[in-house]
C-alpha cells in the first residue's frame, strides 16, 4: 500500500478587490482543516490567488501585469510555504505566471512535504479569445494574457509516486492524460475556474457542466489508472457564477470524494497508489496494447480533415 492523503481545497469565489494576503488567510484556514485530518498534500484551484481576471478586457499591458505573479515564492505566499514546511504537507496551487523574460503563462506548481517546489506545469490548452467579442455574454480572454505552456506535460516523483498536473481546459482533452499515462502518471492535480453557464450557448447551465467536467476527468483517470483530483475555484465573482463539482476520481474512474458547496471546502481521500497498479499491468498495460503505427495523424494534424 503507498497511500497519501491527499485534500482538495476547493475556493469560493475571489472578487477583484480581494489582496492575495486575503486569499492566502483563506488558503491557510483549508490548509490547517486538512492538518487536522492528516492530509499529506493539499490540491487548490487555478489562478488560486485572485479573481478569475481573464473575463475583464483589459487594453492596458501594466494592469494585466498586476495579476501576474514575478515570483515564487512571493511575500503574499510565503506563509503557503512556510505552512508547508512546518507541517509536513506537500501543496500544488495555479496562478498566473511573469517570467524575468516578460512572458505570460497560466501555471501551476507542487511542492514537496518541505515546502520546496519540485514541478512546474504550464497551461497547453489555453480556451477563449484574444479580442473583445461582442457575441457572447461574458469574456474569456485566456488566450490574450496568456502564452500556451512551453514545459509539454512533464512528470515528477514525488511521496513515492509519479505526480504531474494540468489545469482547467485541459483536462477535456485526452492527450493530457495520455501524455502523462505514458511516463506512468499515478496521480495528475488539476485546478479549475469553470463559468456554470456557456457564454456562447443560452441554456447550457451548470448541471450540464458538471456532467462534462466529472466525465473528462473520470475518463482520464480509468483510461490510464491513474488518480485525478479536480479542484475548482467556485461561487460568484463580482457577478459571474463559477461552478465547483470539486472530486477526487480514483483509478478505476469512480468518484470517491466530491464538494457539495460553492464556498471554501476541503475534500479529503487517503489515495493508495498501489491502486493503479491492476489497469497498468492489464486493460492498460500500453507496451502491450497500444497500436502506435495508427496513432500518427494525432501528431501530424490538428483540426479535422473530412475524407
Ligand atoms: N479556465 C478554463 O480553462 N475554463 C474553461 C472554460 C471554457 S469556456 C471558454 C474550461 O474548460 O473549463
């Protein structure tokens, strides 16, 4: 048995005027909830630190800059780190990223059970629009701020076990988890800011949402046994609904722990790694399984090519 007790620290809503220091007491207050209930790593949402900021049009580069972080640990989060360390308990958050270089990515980092960083992922699939679109009723302006992760979707080992993560929209794409699966992914955090209702699609509400984001990430988990857990910031941003749904999806698929509100909430499953073990060794054994010599176009093309 290599178990971790892992928690997902799901967030309720960030207003643009909430500080960082605000939302780190917050984060501080799920971090000593999941001490007390033994909680070796601790998984919150992306862009963790502020407000959901890519739904603003903003022409001006120095106030999109303000959402950036230049560093981590920074001052605002070093109590995060400093938590960490006291405590033994390994963190994994998203927020938005400034390189010393000036460039822009929506990340997210693990620590080890010291406090240290020991993974960094940046967000491949970046949704949305890069300008002002009038037709829909709210922005998502993902892929203006951001540049589309430059770091493939790398692994680590880490508490006995092969860790990595992705973040939001990329957990409705397969190739995520496959990418990872084939470096023996065991366990993939993931953090999310998903509107509960489309902005180009009047009536897609939350429950149908739900539904999408629970199948992605139970899918993802069976198809390469391995464990996801999902960790949204929810609830209503100056006006905006995010949904939660926040889980913990074991290797075989099945929901094993999941949020029932849209506020601040920690989730907790004592995660056997061992789990994983059955799907890899048999169903999804891939040295065995897979046919690479028919997989090429997933590589070669992107977008469809009808015959
Ligand atoms: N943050 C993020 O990636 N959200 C997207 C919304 C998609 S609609 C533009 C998601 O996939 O949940």
């Amino acid at each position: 048995m290599r178990e971790i007790t892992i928690g997902g620290a799901q967030l309720g809503a960030i207003q643009k005027t909430d500080s960082r220091a605000s939302v780190v007491q917050r984060m501080l207050v799920l971090l000593e909830q999941a001490r007390q209930q033994g909680c070796e790593l601790v998984v919150f949402p992306e862009l963790a630190l502020t407000t959901f900021f890519p739904r603003w049009f903003m022409p001006d580069q120095a106030e999109v800059d303000t959402w950036f972080e230049a560093e981590m640990p920074s001052e605002a989060t070093r109590p995060l780190f400093d938590f960490s360390r006291e405590h033994g308990i390994a963190i994994s958050f998203g927020y938005a990223e400034l390189t010393p270089e000036g460039q822009h990515f929506n990340t997210s980092i693990i620590t080890d059970r010291q406090g240290n960083i020991v993974g960094k992922y940046r967000k491949v699939h970046l949704p949305g629009h890069v300008e002002f679109d009038t037709a829909r009723d709210f922005q998502h302006l993902e892929k203006r701020y951001f540049l589309p992760g430059d770091l493939g979707f790398p692994t680590w080992e880490s508490q006995g076990a092969v860790m990595g993560m992705c973040i939001c929209n990329d957990r409705r794409w397969p190739e995520t988890y496959r990418v990872m699966g084939l470096q023996g992914v065991e366990l993939i955090t993931l953090g999310y800011n998903t509107p509960s209702i489309n902005s180009q699609k009047r009536g897609e509400g939350e429950e149908h949402r739900l539904f999408h984001s629970e199948l992605c990430m139970q899918a993802g988990a069976y198809q390469n046994a391995t464990w996801v857990v999902g960790v949204a910031k929810a609830g209503v941003e100056d006006g905006f609904p995010l949904m939660g749904g926040s889980v913990i999806v074991d290797p075989n698929g099945f929901v094993v722990a999941r949020a029932q509100g849209q506020g601040d909430e920690l989730i907790v499953h004592a995660c056997d790694m061992d789990l994983c073990n059955f799907g890899k060794t048999t169903i999804f054994d891939f040295a065995r399984h897979r046919r690479i010599e028919h997989y090429g176009i997933i590589t070669r093309q992107t977008g469809v090519q009808r015959p």
